[in-house]
C-alpha cells in the first residue's frame, strides 16, 4: 500500500476485502476497498478559524436559498431559512470566498453581488447577515439557474487556484418552472466542477429531485421536516465543508487485457453508483469521481469479471489507486491496493463470501428495496409494497442498521423483522415517507472487519 502524505492535505490510505478465491469457470470478483484520509484540517468555526496563513486550503462556498412564493407558508419558514443561512455564514472559516444567491424561477445575487464573492472575516459576515433581512417569498421554482449561477461564481477567472468548491442549496417546493431535462442539463454541466449538498424543508418538496441533485453533485441530502431545525442542520453542513481539505479526488482502476470492470458503486456512507461516471484514464485505465475529502472514511464495491484460467493459476484483477489531478495534466497517486483472482479446487475457499462484500451487497440492497416498496406504495400495489418493504426491514435488521429499522417502522407495522413479516400503516404522514425515501441510502459500517 502506498501513502501519500503533505501538509495541509490527508494522509489517504487503501485497505482491499475480498475472497479472491475463484472455482473452476469462475469469473467474477467482487472486493470492497475501504478508502481513509487523516491528518486534514479540524471541522467547526472556531477550531476551523485558528488556521495560520497559508495552512488551510482555499474554498468557495455558494449558499442557494429558496425565495420563491411557498417559502412565506408559514412566515416563519423565511425567517428559519434567514436565520439558518446566517449560521452557515458564522460557520465559515477567515479567508474562505463565499455568497448568497436567492432563488425564485430566477437566480439573484443576495450577497456580495456585482458577480463576485466576498472573503469570510467578522466584517463580511456581518455585512452578508446584514443583507439576508431583504429576503422575501415570492415567484416560481427554477433550481438550474441557482446552480448556473453558482457554478459561474464558484469558477470565476479570480478563483483559478481556489481547491474546495462547495455548495449549499435549500429548497422547500418542486422544481415547476422549469423542465426535468433542463435541470438534468444543468446538473450534467456543473457536475464535477463544484460539490453541492441539497436540503428539502418541509414536505412539498419532490424527493427523488432533491436527491438527484445532490448524487450528480456528490453532496448529501437529507429533510429538514420542521423548519425550526434548519440553523442547526445548515452549520452542520458548513462545518462538514470547512473540513475538507483536498478535492477531485478520483478511484482510478486498471485491469488487465481480458478483465473489465462490471460496476464500482460507494457504499458507506452512502449507497451511490458510479459506474457510468467512468472517463477514460490511460490504456485499460478509468476514473471514478468521489468529490472532496477531509479527515474521513467510505467504503467502494468494485466488481471485475476476468477471463477463465485453469486451476491454481492467479491474476490482478485490478489495481485501484487514488489519484488527484496535476496542474500538467498528469495525476498524482495518493493510495493504491490491488484486487486478486485465485482459481482453486478447493470448494470451501472459493464459495466462501467476504464479510465485507457480503454485508455491502445487502445494504445496496436495502436501499433499493425501499425506494421500490415506496414507490409500489404510492401507485396502489399494496402487495408489492409490503413485499418490498418487508424485506427492507428483514435486511435492516441482519446488518444491524437501526436508524433505517426505525424509519421502516413508520411506515410499515413489523410483525417479525426476522422473516420480514410486515403490514402496511393505513396512516402515514408526509414527513415519515420522504424521510424514509430521502434517507433510505445511507449505510451502516461492518462491525467486525475481516480481510
């Protein structure tokens, strides 16, 4: 395993699980490669600040704020997203280039304006919570121009060498003032040029457009249902954000001639498919995108199918590194560890399945099983739903996965979560389905790591 240390970066290391066992005529390898950066910068405002010159990385923040005409019932949703904007602000680190955009069926530069952004010190801050009392409800939903516009201020030509792009957007309705394909557009073209962590308030708001959002972004999601929880949820983010400390981090995998890769999905902390995000690195080489890292750990299911090979021979699957791009246009390896394919005859060794593997297949599992049983739900099929949903909880429960288990028993009553036995709840409210829905990706680690 290879190592790559630096000041003001993490320290990323690569730890490889799998069975490489394979028998006679297998093809399929499956590992996951748990990835840990240490030694980056503290999370929080006031350890964040006490960086010396020079020694934190540089960072642009945009916050979106929905200002359309829903965000005024109740009043008090405004005021919640005022005062939760204003957190964040007090959140960011001295030196960090940040702004506030409005966003109606329009995008509007709240603060600084005139296409810039401004420097986080106690003046500016003070000045941008200043300018969040002139926000106010009114007009449509059109969440591809706030990202536009925070694409265009996050990459300004004087922010050329600035690292960690970031950003923060709140919505409380559905995206009605503009088509899907327009907003798929503009997520298409912001991908990986900055990251953006997308938060529903209330519960008129369409799940899978919060979530698809923050997936093409590599942010997270989640429901804020009461909007009297914004600040806390918003600093929360901001401090998760001033904690990173390296961005365009990217899975780089090489396979050798005759071996592919079927699919490489991230499954802890959350469940997030990256297959089709693969561009072309080299000769039999291509990059997964994970987005920014600070003082963390997520595990990736990487799945190779190899070519046939007799009893007793081996091979590299693959090698996966970790790799960041240089200014020439080169990478530099931050971590690498190798995935193995043994052929044996010896049946207990090769149909034996990695803890690791094993218990990754079912949380991806879990996580499809909900939003399928959600969606049977809404369409009327009653046995689909309560076939899905049961096994969501008899999943849950195997891997331990409690926060899913009690979200599960919102919607459904658990007659026995071993077999998976359930009956669906006549009455559910809004807010227990779409945080079920909204939450149903995130994952819960191995307890007892075998390698």
């Amino acid at each position: 395993m290879a190592n790559f240390s630096k000041s003001n970066v993490p320290q990323f290391s690569a730890e490889v699980y799998q069975n490489e066992y394979l028998p006679e005529g297998g093809r399929e390898v499956n590992a996951i490669v748990t990835v840990t950066s240490t030694g980056g910068g503290t999370t929080g405002s006031p350890v964040a600040r006490s960086f010396a010159p020079g020694q934190s990385p540089d960072a642009a923040v945009a916050i979106m704020v929905d200002c359309s005409g829903s965000m005024d019932y109740p009043p008090t949703k405004m005021r919640n997203a005022r005062d939760a904007t204003a957190a964040a602000i007090d959140t960011l680190r001295d030196g960090v280039h940040f702004a506030v955009i409005g966003g109606t069926h329009v995008a509007k530069e709240v603060y600084p304006g005139d296409g810039r952004l401004a420097v986080a010190d106690a003046g500016t801050r003070d000045q941008a919570k200043q300018a969040l009392r002139r926000l106010s409800a009114g007009g449509g939903t059109a969440i591809g121009t706030w990202l536009r516009l925070a694409d265009r201020l996050l990459n300004s030509a004087d922010l050329s060498d600035t690292s960690i792009r970031h950003g923060i957007l709140l919505t409380d309705g559905r995206n009605e003032h503009e088509s899907p394909e327009d907003l798929g557009a503009t997520l298409e073209a912001c991908a990986g040029r900055f990251t953006c962590d997308a938060r529903g308030v209330g519960t008129d708001w369409e799940v899978k457009e919060v979530t698809g959002i923050a997936s093409a972004m590599l942010g997270s999601a989640d429901i804020v249902a009461d909007p009297t929880g914004l600040a806390a949820d918003f600093t929360q983010m901001m401090e998760a954000a001033m904690g990173k400390e390296v961005a365009d981090v990217s899975l780089r995998l090489w396979t050798p001639v005759g071996a592919e890769i079927k699919f490489v999905k991230q499954v802890a902390p959350t469940v997030e498919d990256l297959t089709d995000r693969r561009t072309q690195a080299g000769p039999r080489a291509g990059d997964y995108p994970t987005g920014s890292w600070g003082d963390e750990s997520r595990d990736y299911h990487v799945c190779v199918e190899v070519p046939n090979a007799e009893i007793g021979q081996e091979m590299l699957a693959a090698r996966v590194s970790l790799v960041i791009p240089q200014s020439d246009g080169s990478a530099q390896t931050l971590s690498q560890g190798l995935v193995r394919a043994v052929w044996t005859d010896d049946m207990a060794a090769s149909t034996s399945i990695n803890p690791q593997v094993a218990h990754y297949t079912g949380q991806a599992e879990l996580a499809q099983v909900i939003q399928q049983g959600l969606d049977a739900r809404k369409s009327g099929d009653t046995d689909g739903a309560t076939a899905k949903l049961g096994r969501a909880v008899q999943l849950a429960a195997d891997s331990g996965n409690a926060d899913t288990a009690k979200l599960l028993a919102k919607v459904v009553d658990v007659v026995d979560a071993a077999t998976g036995t359930v009956r669906l709840k006549a009455k559910v409210e809004d807010a227990d389905e779409m945080t079920l829905e909204t939450r149903s990706t995130k994952t819960v680690r191995v307890k007892n790591v075998q390698k």
